[in-house]
C-alpha cells in the first residue's frame, strides 16, 4: 500500500503560487512554472493534468513513452495558449511560458518486479530516503549543476550562486522537450521525497532527512517541510509531495539510467 501527503504555498514573498501537485496513484508530480504569473501557473497546471491522465491505467502499462506523450501534450497545450493569447502577433521565441516537472510513476519491469519511474525536466527534484540517508535522485538541468558537473563550482557555492535559477531545461520552453529517467525498486523503510527549488532553497539535505526520519506520517512529514520551509523566509513557491512505498523485502534501487 502507498501512502502519501501533498504541501505547497506561494511563499513569504511571492503573492502568486506558479507550482503544482499531483498525487494520484500511481503517479506523483510537481511542477515549477514560469514566464509570469498567469503564464507559469498555466503551464505548470498543463503538465500535471497531463501527467494525471495517465493515473487511470494499469500500473504496468506505464513507461518512459507514456510520459513522453503526456509531456508533449502539455508543451502543444501551453503553446497554443501562448498562440491564442498573442493573436497575430504571436512570436514562439518571445511568447513563452514554461515548467519543471520532476515526479514518479509507479510500475513494474518486464518480470512484474515492482519499480518507480523517475523522471524530471528542470530543476524541481526527486530524493531518496533510505537507511539514514537521503540521495538525490534526479540531475538539475540548470546553469550551476553544469559549473558543478565542469568542476567549476562545488555543491555547497552552488546553492546560493547567483544565477542558481536559470535552468537548461524546461517543459514548454522549446517545441520538443527531452526527459531524463531513472529506475528505482522499492526497498523497505523507504520515502520518496518530490520537490520544487523552494524547498531546497530553505533547507539542507541534512534539515529535509532530519524530517523524513523524525515525522512517520507522510502528509504530517510534508507539512513539517513546508512549515520549515515558510519558517526560514520561503523566497520562492514551495511544493513537497512525500511518498511511502511500503514494500518490504523489495530489492534496492538499480544505478540511474
């Protein structure tokens, strides 16, 4: 059985919330958008319904081509409201709105092992709580994780770099959108954590595992992250969807892929 528990506000300086949620089994979400109040909650909330659509099938019929089609629904949506938004006037290079989207959708490899498909474009994030630990498991598309992967910046001066939010990467920003995946199996005592940067702007990995050890209940464990989030200034929008797979016995994740 999952469990799971969904938090998000627009922050202590923002008046707008551009983020999304999504959390229907057996698929979790969130989205950071951008371009603009009303253009980037418009295309965070595309992706997510998109993203939902796919929650009414079978598990085990949901793969990396299934999310790619959702996701190009979403970018053909977004960008036909920018169209229609712009009349002729419209300029696809000038007249855009984009979002991060980063989740994971429960499923099975081809033995009927179940698995997680993670998957992620921008910067909003998914982690891994396990065994003490908690590893981040998807790869920012930004301009510092590039300066981090160059060894031209270390980890640490990457959080509060001053171009930290440009991201290389984003749904609707371009007409095709690449995806990055990964597999994870379920293993025991495990919590899959889904966040936009305004989580990660607040609070260090060792505050956020500090969290997911100490607070049991999924949905109290996502308000607790919020609240700590909003406690520490919150400059940005903040969503957290926590998840508790609940497999015991489960084989341990395989390497990114």
């Amino acid at each position: 059985m999952v469990t799971w528990g969904m938090a998000t506000d627009a922050g202590g300086h923002r008046a707008a919330n551009e983020d999304a949620a999504l959390a229907q089994p057996p698929v979790f979400a969130v989205a950071d958008g951008m371009g603009g109040h009303a253009r980037g909650e418009m295309a965070s909330q595309m992706v997510v319904e998109e993203l939902a659509a796919l929650a009414g099938r079978p598990p085990a019929r949901i793969g990396p081509a299934d999310v790619g089609a959702a996701v190009d629904r979403a970018v053909a949506r977004i960008r036909e409201t920018m169209a229609a938004e712009a009349g002729a006037a419209f300029d696809p290079v000038r007249d855009t709105a984009g979002t991060t989207v980063a989740g994971v959708v429960r499923t099975q490899d081809d033995d009927g092992t179940p698995s997680w498909l993670v998957l992620n474009v921008g910067d909003s994030r998914v982690y891994r709580y396990s065994d003490g630990a908690l590893r981040q498991v998807s790869v920012d598309h930004s301009l510092v994780q590039e300066m981090v992967d160059a060894g031209e910046l270390d980890a640490a001066a990457a959080r509060t770099h001053p171009r930290r939010n440009v991201i290389t990467r984003a749904v609707g920003a371009a007409a095709e959108t690449e995806i990055d995946f990964w597999v994870l199996h379920p293993g025991p005592g495990e919590r899959l954590l889904m966040c936009t940067d305004g989580l990660v702007g607040e609070l260090e990995d060792a505050e956020i595992a500090e969290v997911l050890a100490a607070v049991p209940d999924a949905q109290e464990a996502a308000d607790a992250l919020l609240r700590r989030a909003l406690d520490g200034g919150a400059n940005d929008n903040v969503t957290v969807v926590v998840v508790d797979p609940a497999d015991a016995g489960a084989p341990a994740p395989t390497a990114p892929g």
